[in-house]
C-alpha cells in the first residue's frame, strides 16, 4: 500500500477537504479508511489514477522517486521503512507491464 499511499499523497494532506486535520500531529485525515475519504476527493483521485495509468514505466518510477524525495519522512500514511524496497520493486514490476504492453500501471501502485 505504500506506493499507493505515496501516489495520492496530496490529495490525502490536501486543503480542499475541510473538518479533517484537528491537530497538527496527526498522521492522516479523519476521513481515511471511510468511504468518505473517496467521496471527498473522487475528482482528484480519478484525475491522478488517470496521469498514472498515462505514465511510461521511466516515467512512473521516477515520480514516485521525486515523490518520495519532495515529502522526505513526514509522518503519514506512507510506510517510510519500506518505502525504498517497494520502489525498486515497482520500477521491476512496471518494466514487466511496459514489456507485456498493459496499461493498468495504476493498479500495480493501488491494488484492489
């Protein structure tokens, strides 16, 4: 989930959803995990699922490198042990679908 997470960051620490940051400490919105957090932000979500899955394999991994390099370790829904394996895991998986010709990239950073 971490990809994913890292994918939709702005749309989940966004300003645009009011009512869901109480506290400065607090690692991710009151909405998250509810059917709310998609309801809430189901035009930037779709918009992002759709610059994904328009992204070449090249492309898509170094977002998600300069992703991760723009946020640094804030607290947040992205696992930030992990998060070095699953990008060089992501830059394998996604050469493989570039290979195969998929175009379902988003569903290798956001799997159902």
């Amino acid at each position: 989930m971490n990809l994913c997470n890292l994918t939709i960051w702005e749309e989940t620490f966004s300003e645009y959803v009011p009512n869901v940051f109480c506290a400065p400490w607090q690692s991710v919105p009151l909405d998250w995990g509810t059917q709310r957090f998609w309801q809430d932000r189901q035009n930037q979500l779709e918009e992002k699922l759709l610059q994904v899955s328009e992204m070449s394999p090249e492309q898509l991994s170094m977002y998600l490198y300069n992703k991760r390099d723009q946020i640094g370790k804030v607290m947040g829904t992205v696992d930030w042990n992990y998060i070095n394996h699953d990008l060089k895991v992501s830059r394998v998986l996604c050469k493989q679908c570039a290979h195969s010709g998929s175009k379902s990239r988003h569903m290798l950073i956001c799997p159902s």
